[in-house]
C-alpha cells in the first residue's frame, strides 16, 4: 500500500504588491486530489506594514481564495496562523496566499498536511 499522507513546507514570499499567490503559489505537489487537514503560517518576522493574509484553493492560481485562513494579521508580532482544514485540493489546482498590500520584510514558511485521495 503506497503512503497515503504527506506533508510539505514552502516558504514564503515578502511581496510588495498584493498579486494574487504573491506570498505563496503552490501547484498541488502531489499530482493526485488531497484532502488538506493542517494548514499552518509560521511568520518568524513580521511584515513591515499593516497587512493581512487569505490563504486557499484556487483551480488557476489567480484568484484569491479564504478557504484555508482568512485575514491573519501579519503585521502585529511574528506568530503562527493554523487551521485544522477539510479542504479538498484538486491535482492540478493551487494554494495562494494573498496579501491585502505590502508584506515587505516578511518571513515565514507554510507548512501543509494533507491525505491522499
């Protein structure tokens, strides 16, 4: 029986102009349907100015999406963001992470635990 959970870590991006997937764009890995169950934002530096994060499902990557977290302040203190998801993730679809403006001087990595369909 091949393993049917995974995991994966993809850092982030300190974007400065609030593209859609401009903090994280991420092509399923998997190349199968997943289910995610864990979706995490470790922001070890905060961004510079006050801005929040969406982060979802998107099928072209070029919509923003909230199904994974919507809003997370990452301008207040470096902290980690999670939600325990339900999430499907189509094979040939993307997570973004978008910022409401500037996130310039951010740090952080997300970390994404799913089950494979």
């Amino acid at each position: 029986m091949s393993e049917q959970v995974g995991a994966y870590k993809a850092a982030l991006t300190a974007d400065t102009t609030g593209a859609v997937g401009g903090v994280l764009k991420l092509l399923n890995p998997e190349g199968v349907d997943l289910i995610i169950t864990d979706f995490i934002l470790d922001i070890t530096t905060k961004s510079a100015g006050a801005a929040t994060i969406d982060a979802g499902v998107d099928d072209g990557g070029d919509v923003s999406s909230d199904t994974l977290l919507d809003g997370v302040n990452v301008n207040a203190a470096a902290a980690v963001f999670s939600n325990a998801a339900a999430v499907k993730w189509p094979a040939d679809e993307y997570i973004v992470a978008t910022a409401s403006a500037s996130v310039a001087g951010l740090v952080g990595n997300a970390y994404i635990k799913y089950i494979r369909e």
